[in-house]
C-alpha cells in the first residue's frame, strides 16, 4: 500500500476509521496501531518487528506515536511502515 503523503489527493481518499473500530484489534492475531494519525495493520509484522512482538502488542489499538517517536527508527523501518499502512484515523 502506498504512501498517503506522497500521493496528491490520497489523504482525502484514504480509508478513514474511528477509535471505536480501531479498538476491536487489539490481539495477537489482529493487531492496528496508530502513528500520527495514520493507521497500520501490523499484524504480520508481529512475529518479524525487531524489538519484539511485545512492543506491538504493548501499542495495539493505541496512540503509538510517541512510542514510536522514542526510538530511533532506520529510514528503512519508516519506509517499510508503509506496507502496513491501511487508512488514517478519522476524529
């Protein structure tokens, strides 16, 4: 899935969702975060994420933002972000 930034319009046209959805994945096998307001569903990402499937879980259906902010993520792991990214959180 692309990057909604990058792509004029598409903010506009991405799939938007409420913390009530947002709220019902919150396990292992169904897992969404959200990252500065933009929504991932990281559920396969749980087994390969490199600081551990904990840190996920921890920040499920949650504000992981600034989580997310507090350690030093590769160009690379923002880039791959992206191929979870499924909608923004519509408030």
């Amino acid at each position: 899935m692309g990057n909604a930034e990058s792509q004029p319009g598409a903010a506009s046209t991405a799939t938007k969702y409420k913390w009530d959805e947002i709220k019902k994945h919150n396990t292992k096998t169904d897992a969404w975060i959200v990252i500065k307001k933009k929504v991932y569903n990281v559920t396969k990402f749980i087994g390969e994420h490199p600081g551990g499937a904990d840190i996920l879980l921890e920040n499920t259906a949650k504000d992981a933002t600034q989580p997310h902010a507090d350690v030093n993520h590769s160009q690379d792991a923002i880039d791959l972000m992206n191929d979870f990214l499924i909608g923004v959180l519509e408030e």
